[in-house]
C-alpha cells in the first residue's frame, strides 16, 4: 500500500466523487421540493421531493461497478 494514501477506515481514500446519477438526483428532488414547499407548503415540498428523487433513483441507469 502506497505511504501517502490515507484511508479513513471504510476502503475510501477521501478523494470519491459524487456520481453523476445521485447529484442529478439530489439536484432536481431538491429543486422540486424547494418549489413545491414555496408554494404547498412544508410537508406537500418535502413529500414530492421524497416522491420525486425516490423515482429518479428507480428510472436512472446505475453504474456499471
């Protein structure tokens, strides 16, 4: 194992990215509940941005590893 590689205990090295699939997913579920909870209210925001990024994750293509 090479001496400058800290692991933080997980199998990580710290320096992982977010993937493409779960920030659109983040992105566009808070953007979604963020509107929502402007206009419904709290609970419809946070419930269809729930809804919104729970469907994203279903239809999404996972990654391949």
């Amino acid at each position: 194992m090479d001496s400058n590689v800290v692991s933080n205990g997980n199998g990580s090295n710290g320096n992982d990215k977010l993937p493409l699939r779960w920030a659109l997913i983040l992105t566009v579920g808070t953007a979604v509940g963020v509107g929502i909870g402007l206009v419904g209210g709290l609970v419809a925001g946070v419930g269809l941005g729930l809804g919104c990024a729970g469907f994203l994750h279903t239809v999404l293509p996972g990654d391949k590893n």
